[in-house]
C-alpha cells in the first residue's frame, strides 16, 4: 500500500503544482500524490484547499498534507482550524525537523512567494521523512494541543 499524500496549492504555486507533485513522489520510496487543485491557474480561496487536504488527513486517508500558497501563512491559518490536524507553516530545515520531531506536524505549509524551490524540496523530503520523536513530554505536550480543539 503506497504513502498517500495530500497535496493542493492555491493561484500562487499553481504554475509550480508539477513540480512540487514530483517532488513530493520523488521524497521516498512508495509515495502517491494525491493532488485536490486547483485544476486552473485562475484566481482561487486557500481555505477551499486547505479544508481538501485536511479532510483527508483528519479522516486517514492520507498519512500527511502539504498546502502552498504565497506565504504559506492562509493555509497553516485554515488547516490548524481543522480538528486532528498539526500543521506547520516552514521557511527552513531545522523547523521542518523539529516540527516532525516535537510536533508530529501532519501537514506542512510553504510560501511559493518567500521560499525558492530548492529548499521547498528539501523541506518535502525532511517532513516525509522525519519520524515523531515519540519522547512523553512531546505526547504530553500534542495532547494538550488537542485538549484545545475540545474546548469548543
Ligand atoms: C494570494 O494572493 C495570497 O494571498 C495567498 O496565496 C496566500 O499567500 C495567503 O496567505
């Protein structure tokens, strides 16, 4: 059974969207994309993409999401509104890292505008292949986060 992934962007990475779908089957060994759009290059709603992908995540269906919009910033904003979802808004390496690591991040959200391509695929490949550092205080600290979405 492959590695499904969720993948969308908005307007602003839709030029790239080929690219990044190769990259992200290209990080590991048995991944699928499934990528939810947009189909067009015209003028779209991040949150309508954002609320795609982390249906599919929040329901299982795929194991992490990766979101692009111009910043990154309206996606991770729209996704971490979604229950069960952890999702990380990176510029770098070592976020990218932590945020598997500490925050068992579950979807991962860039800026087309602010990050060139080169580190985009570095950060697909480390948030695809960064296991959770299972250690107590993370758990602990990921299930207070997750007390939050109850409090409702
Ligand atoms: C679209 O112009 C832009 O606002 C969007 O891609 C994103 O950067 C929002 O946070």
């Amino acid at each position: 059974m492959p590695r499904q992934i969720a993948f969308a962007c908005d307007h602003a990475a839709f030029h790239v969207k080929d690219t990044l779908i190769k990259m992200i089957t290209s990080a590991g060994e048995d991944i699928e994309v499934n990528y939810l759009g947009p189909t067009t290059g015209d003028s779209v709603d991040y949150p309508d993409f954002a609320a795609a992908v982390c249906a599919k995540v929040a329901s299982g269906e795929a194991e992490k999401g990766i979101l692009v919009c111009g910043t990154g910033v309206g996606m991770s904003i729209a996704a971490n509104k979604v229950n069960g979802i952890r999702a990380a808004l990176c510029h770098d390496h070592v976020t990218t890292v932590l945020t598997r690591q500490h925050n068992n991040a579950n979807v991962l959200c860039m800026g087309e505008r602010v990050s060139g391509l080169e580190v985009i695929q570095d950060m697909i490949q480390t948030f695809l292949n960064t296991p959770f550092s299972d250690e107590a205080r993370h758990i602990r600290r990921i299930e207070k986060v997750t007390a939050l979405e109850k409090q409702e």
